[in-house]
C-alpha cells in the first residue's frame, strides 16, 4: 500500500457523540479528522482556504442542510466535486441513494473495521499513530 | 253473473200444466217439481232464483213450502205464486210472505207468466247486486278504519299527501311531537318545523320527487314542541291506482337522532383510533431510529477502547478485553432489537425496500447455519441441513438472511434441545425451504396470530424477544411475492414452509416488463 500525504478526513453528522467518535477513533489511529453538524457548516469549512479533505463521511438526516442538499452543492462546487463522498445512513433505500447522490453509501451502523477500510481506502495507511501507550 | 240466464223452478201438482210450463220456459232450462216435497229437494240442492209456485196442492201446500223455504233457502228466491179465486186468502197470505208476483189461473198467455218471471229475475238480481256493493262497502270503510288506526297508532310520524304534494293528513305521532295543529300545517305549512339550513335542499328533493314520480328518502332534523331539533329518517312514497296514476303520497318520518348520535360518536372513535394507531406507528419509526444513532456511537467506542487495549501489554488486559466483548454482544443485541423495530415501522408504513440481486439461497441457509451454531451448540440443538448445492434466484441477500436466521433462531429457542432440520429444495422455479424441530409446538389458536404484529405464543416470561420476527419474517417472504405457514403440533414441534419464486419479486417483474 501505497502512503500518501493525508490532508484530513471530514466528518458531517449533526449527532455530536458520533461525530466526535468518528473523530477520535480515526485520530487514535493516526488520521487527521475533522467535523461539521450540518451541510451548511461543512461548505463554509470547506470554502475557508485550508486544504481540503481527502474524503468526506456525510451523514443524510441533519437539520439546517441535509446530506441530500450538500452533496448537490458540492457538485456544483468546481473546486469540491472531486472530494469523495461516502455515505453513512440508517435509511432502507442505499441503492436509492447511492443512485441519486452518486457516492459509496454504507448503512449504519458501521463497525470500526468498515471505518478503518473507509480511511485506508481514500487517506493510504497510518504513519504515525498519535495514540500510544 | 248479470248476463247468467235465471234458475227457475216450477212447481205444479197438475202434469198438464207443468208441461204447459216447460215448453213456455224452455229457453230458461226450467226445474220441474209436481209436489212441495219434490221442490224442497231441489231448492236444497241448487240456488234457485225463480220459483213459479201452485198454492194448492195436495200434501205440502205453496204456503208451507214458501216458509220452509225462508227459513232453509239462502238467499230466498223470489217467488211468483200461482192461485185460484178459491185461494184469494191464500194469495194474500203468499203476498204476506214475501212473494214478489201473483197470477190468477187460468193463465191466458204464456206472456203474463215470462213477464213475471222475467221482473222477478231482475228484482232478484238488483238484490243481490245492492246486497254485495254494501258489504264491499263495509269491508271497505273497515279497512280503512284499520289503516287509519295503524297509522295513528305507529311509532313514526306519518303523513299522506295529496298527488300534487298538498299534505292534507298527519297522524297522532306528528302533532304530538311537533306540537303544532292541522291548519297550521297543512298543505306545505310543514316547512315551519324543520331547520332552515336543510329546509331548501327538503323542499328541492320534495318537489323533484313530486315531479318525477320516484320515492324519495333522506335524513333531516325536524323541531320538537320544545323548540328542539332531532334527526330524522323521511321515507315517501307514491301510492298508484289501477292505471300507474299516482293518486297520494304517503310519507313516514322515523326518529333516528340517537341511533345518528351513536353513529357519529362511532365514526369519531374510529377516527381517534386510527389517529392513535398512526401516531403510535410513527413514535416506533422516530424511536428506532433515534435509538440507533447512539448505539453507532457506543458500538464504535466500544470497538475503538478494544483495539486499543489490544495495541498495549498491560496485565489485566485479557480480563478487559474480555469485559468488552460482553458489553458489545450486548450492544450487538440491542440494535438487533432496534432493528427489529425499525422493520416493524417500515413494514407498516410500506417502506419495506428489497433491494434484489442474484443470490445463493443455499449459501444463505449455510451461512446462517454456521452462525447459529454456538446458540444451537449452547440449547443442545443439533443443527441438520440438508439443502440443494445451489439454489440460485433472485432476491435481496440481507432480508433472506434475516428470514432464515429467523426461523433456524426460533426453533433453537423454542427446541427444547431435540434436533432441528433445515432443507431447501428448487421446485418448478420455487425455493421451498423448510425449518423443522421438535420442540414445544404451537397450540392451534395461536398459530393464526403468528406471523401478527407483536405476536407470540408463548409467555414472554419464559422467552424474551419483541415478537416481531415472525411479522418481519412474512412481510419479507411477501414482499419477494412468496409465502410463508406453519405446521405445529404441541409437545411435538413445528415446521415452517417458506415458499420463495426463483425470479424475484413481482414488483421488479413490473418494471423490468414496464421499461
């Protein structure tokens, strides 16, 4: 496996518990994370010049903007289109989101090893666990 | 019967005579009696209308045989006697009796004697016709008593009215309730009682039925002498003589106002039922769902802690790891009931989506096998399968899993430890598949609410679980357009037939043919 520079994974869930679990879980492991409550926050991030995320995990039922509404905007963005998207929902229909929002949808909830596949997928493998014992 | 020639009877003692008669009265078909016993016989007999009557004869005199006849004949019939100068006390004695006619002997013509008769048959028959338009009369002012008597003493209000729509009768009921008089309603008076919001939409459906002949029946309030207003059932319908003619209409109108009460409370129950029902069916779909963001956050922190335990070499990190695993199967388990929930809602709220792809059924039973062998192994549940190497078809791969794993699961619960068989087969393009233990079985009352919402058979003291699995389980087999049944006999276990088409759900059947 190859190791690339990782410039971040952003988290987009209004559940802050998630949110920061997400966050810590792939810190723990070494991976630059960071997070939005909503899509509306998340484009404002985003849009603020630092660099841009390697990929985004976008949760689908948020208040203010849903993952629906952002993942439009997104495409729309010439500078942000390109970020992937991986989709995490509760919702029965993946393949109806996978087919609308055109991302990778996983249902949730997801289990630490899924996570990991997600990060070491689009970020390369950890070089440096900041955790340690 | 006016056209009917008359029945004559001729009584003489003298044969020259009655020959005489005879030959006068041949067209009429006359009786002949030479005596007054010979006549009291055929008067018996036949209904006479005529009698042509000597007075004097031997034996039975006419008189006697005249008031013989009053007493035993039924109608009497006229009588014409025929006398002597000899019998001039006799003739008024006949005359006395009722006789109609006398004619003196010797009788000139045969004329005088047809005449006479001929006047007494007429007599005889206007008679008879004044006599029956009287009881027809009678019968008929009786009837009439008894209708009036029906219609004054029914429950309902009750009216007729003229064929042009004038009310022109009301019964008792009807000036009881509404406590009004004749002269106030008469005609279309009736107006005043009803309710002004109802009373054009009376009078439009009124006048229609007037103008087309139909019966009419609607609902509307009419007042009380009180002042207050009750429901009504108004029933009217034209009455027609022999020609189609309507001559009357006749109209009833039925207190309905709490038999409408009970309805209405009825229809607002249902409806607060219903809403209930909804409302509850949405609370378990926002429940489930909000249960399930947390235990995504719990299981991940649990796995997350485990992993980095397991990155250390602390003492006491197996006991750790250990306490661990415990707390995940239980959050494990808790989302498999929340899951269960959420299925529930989506079922009901027809969002049950099979998400169809080419899948190994057969794979599946394996798959769920294996998995369910440590629960088995812990029940003392031999798991046996015996499936077809490959049964392919299409379907959605999580939800069959889910029903296989449902019924393998409760026949581990409810096995009592004996065996469980598994088969499944390919049969004319149909996966039967069967789930078979010999466990405590299900009584026969309780097999019916089975596959019911929260359902179960048994008390739930003894058996967890919600009670959804088997609900689940049917929605899924149906919604793959297959069926699902139980055989069961207690104390000797059950077998539950899943029956599954190979070419996937009739839903994507359609739109592959629609698109």
């Amino acid at each position: 496996m190859t190791t690339l520079a990782c410039t971040g994974i952003f988290v987009v869930d209004d559940d802050d518990d998630v949110r920061d679990t997400f966050i810590q879980t792939l810190t723990d492991e070494g991976y630059p994370a960071f997070g939005a409550a909503n899509g509306k926050e998340a484009l404002g991030k985003l849009r603020d010049g630092a660099p841009l995320p390697c990929v985004i995990l976008l949760d689908m039922m948020m208040p203010v903007m849903d993952g629906r509404a952002f993942r439009a905007e997104q495409l729309q963005d010439g500078l942000l289109s390109n970020i992937p998207v991986v989709v995490l929902t509760a919702h029965a229909d993946i393949r109806g989101v996978e087919r609308d929002l055109r991302t990778g949808v996983l249902r949730k909830p997801i289990s630490l090893a899924q996570l990991f596949e997600i990060a070491a997928t689009h970020c390369g493998k950890p070089t440096s666990p900041r955790w340690s014992p | 019967m006016e056209n009917a020639a008359p029945v004559i009877l001729l009584v003489d003692d003298d044969p020259g005579v009655l020959e005489t008669y005879r030959r006068s009265f041949a067209q009429f078909e006359p009786l002949l009696a030479h005596d007054g016993v010979a006549a009291q016989t055929i008067l018996s007999a036949f209904a006479v209308d005529v009698v042509v009557c000597d007075l004097k004869m031997p034996g039975m005199k006419g008189l006697d045989l005249m008031k013989w006849a009053r007493e035993h004949c039924q109608p009497n019939p006229e009588w014409i006697v025929v006398s002597g100068e000899a019998t001039l006390d006799a003739t008024i004695q006949a005359l006395k009796l009722g006789a109609f006619d006398f004619i003196c002997k010797p009788i000139l013509s045969p004329m005088q004697l047809r005449t006479a008769v001929t006047n007494a048959a007429r007599h005889k028959r206007l008679l008879a016709e004044v006599a029956e338009r009287r009881a027809l009369e009678v019968a008929l002012r009786e009837s009439e008593r008894q209708v009036r008597q029906l219609v004054e003493n029914i429950a309902d209000l009750a009216w007729s009215a003229t064929a042009d729509g004038r009310i022109d009768f009301y019964n008792r009921r009807w000036y009881e309730y509404t406590g009004t008089t004749f002269e106030q309603m008469e005609g279309w008076g009736w107006r005043s009682v009803h309710h002004p919001a109802l009373l054009e939409q009376v009078v439009e459906r009124w006048t229609r039925a007037l103008a087309t002949g139909e019966p009419f029946e609607m609902e509307f309030p009419l007042r009380r002498a009180d002042g207050v207003f009750r429901w009504f059932l108004t029933r009217v319908r034209p009455l027609r003589d022999a020609d189609g003619r309507i001559t009357r209409w006749f109209g009833t109108n039925t207190d309905i106002d709490e038999a409408r009460a009970a309805r209405s409370e009825r229809e607002r129950l249902i409806a607060d039922l219903r809403q209930s029902v909804e409302a509850r069916d949405e609370f378990l779909a926002i429940a489930a769902h909000e249960l399930r963001t947390p235990l995504t956050a719990l299981q991940l922190q649990l796995e997350g802690t485990a992993h980095l335990i397991g990155r250390t070499s602390n003492p006491g990190n197996d006991k750790l790891l250990g306490k661990l695993a415990v707390a995940s199967r239980q959050v494990t388990h808790l989302g498999t009931l929340v899951n269960g929930l959420l299925d529930v809602a989506r079922c009901i709220q027809g969002r049950l989506i099979i998400e169809t792809e080419e899948v190994d059924l057969a794979e599946i039973v394996r798959a769920v096998v294996e998995r369910c062998g440590p629960q088995a192994q812990s029940a003392g549940c031999a798991l046996i399968v015996d499936a077809e190497k490959e049964v392919k078809g299409r379907g959605d791969r999580t939800r069959l899993d889910q029903v296989v794993s449902n019924l393998v699961g409760n026949s581990i619960k409810y096995g009592a430890g004996q065996p469980i068989r598994t088969t499944l087969h390919a049969v004319e393009g149909v996966a039967l598949l069967r789930v078979e233990d010999r466990g405590i079985g299900i009584r026969p009352e309780d097999t019916a609410r089975l596959f019911a919402r929260f359902a179960r058979a048994v008390s739930s003291n003894s058996y967890g679980g919600l009670g959804l699995g088997l609900y689940i389980a049917r929605q899924i087999v149906e919604a793959h357009g297959g069926t699902i049944d139980v055989a069961s006999e207690v104390g000797q276990g059950s077998t539950f037939t899943v029956r599954i088409p190979l070419v996937g759900p009739p839903a994507e059947r359609k739109r592959e043919a629609s698109s």
